[in-house]
C-alpha cells in the first residue's frame, strides 16, 4: 500500500488534531428478525451504480423451500 511508503508521521504536525471524532455519523436502520439493525449509511451515491440492498436480514432456513422461478 502507499501509506506504507509515506513511514511514521511527525508527532509535532499532530498537535491540532482533535481527540474525538466531531463529525456525526450518518446511519441507516432496518427491522429485521433479528430486530432493529443499525449500520453506517454508504457514504457516496453514484447515478450509475446500484448498491446492495440490506432490507432484507433473514436466519438462514427462514424462507420456505422453493425452486426459483425461470424466467425467459
């Protein structure tokens, strides 16, 4: 990786940086049957990219048996 390149940083350039984090985390919830599930919200969004969905947080074996439909 390039960060592995850069080495250690210098101790005196981290004087102004923050203890904690003051950025708010976006988050995203879904009920699930586990309950409510909370994650971190993708951070970017693209026009032409679909994601995942995660609405959909089931045990394995919830769902009944069935072959998948066939569609020409």
């Amino acid at each position: 990786m390039w960060v592995q390149e850069l080495g250690l940083l210098d101790v005196a350039g981290q004087v102004e940086v923050p203890e904690t984090d003051s950025h708010p985390a976006e988050t995203a919830s879904i009920n699930t049957a586990y309950g409510a599930v909370t994650s971190l919200a993708p951070p970017l969004t693209f026009t032409n990219l679909s994601l995942p969905t995660t609405d959909r947080l089931v045990p394995y074996g919830a769902d009944p048996a069935s072959w998948p439909s066939e569609t020409s």
